[in-house]
C-alpha cells in the first residue's frame, strides 16, 4: 500500500520535471532536470527491487544535496521544488507511520 502512494508522488514529481525540461532553453537549468530526471529512474528501480523506507529515505538525502533549484527560477522550477517537498513529506510521514515502522 505505501508504495502505490509513494509511486503517485514520485510521477508526480518526474511529471513537473519533464514539464520543466520541456520548456526550458537554457543548458545549464536542462542539465538540472536531467539529472534529476535521472534520479527518479534510481528511485524507481529501487522501489521496484523492494527497497525498505529507511533505504528511499537515504536516497532521498543523498539527492537532497544534489539538487541546484537556484537554476531553476521559473514557475516550472517551483512545481518542481514542490513535488520534492511533497515526496519528501510522504517518505517522512510514511516513515514515522506506527504501522510500518516493524515492516519497513
């Protein structure tokens, strides 16, 4: 069950990138939306390998000082910035959740 939500949150997420890397003409901030684009392919196949919560969690660090939004200034830039957030959250919130804390 936590990884259909947390698979809805992460598409949502490649979604507002692959807008973002549509629209963009600059190189430098196109090389920013690849390169995260490129993360959530990691993610995914982790998932898909039956990756614990504390193991995405981990990822999700790593790629947190990875991540250069001061490129990506426009309003493209900001959905993006804010289906992170919510992914963060819910790997957050998923984490500290009662119930998966044994099974995760």
């Amino acid at each position: 069950m936590w990884r259909a939500e947390l698979l809805h949150r992460l598409a949502d997420y490649a979604s507002a990138l692959n807008d973002g890397l549509v629209a963009s003409d600059r190189a430098a901030e196109r090389d920013g939306y690849l390169a995260a684009l490129a993360f959530v392919g990691r993610l995914l196949a982790a998932i898909n390998d039956d990756a614990s919560l504390p193991e995405i969690h981990a990822m999700l660090d790593v790629e947190e000082g990875h991540l250069v939004w001061n490129l990506l200034a426009s309003e493209d830039g900001r959905n993006a910035d804010e289906a992170w957030s919510a992914l963060r959250r819910t790997v957050s919130d998923l984490r500290a959740a009662p119930s998966l804390r044994r099974t995760s």
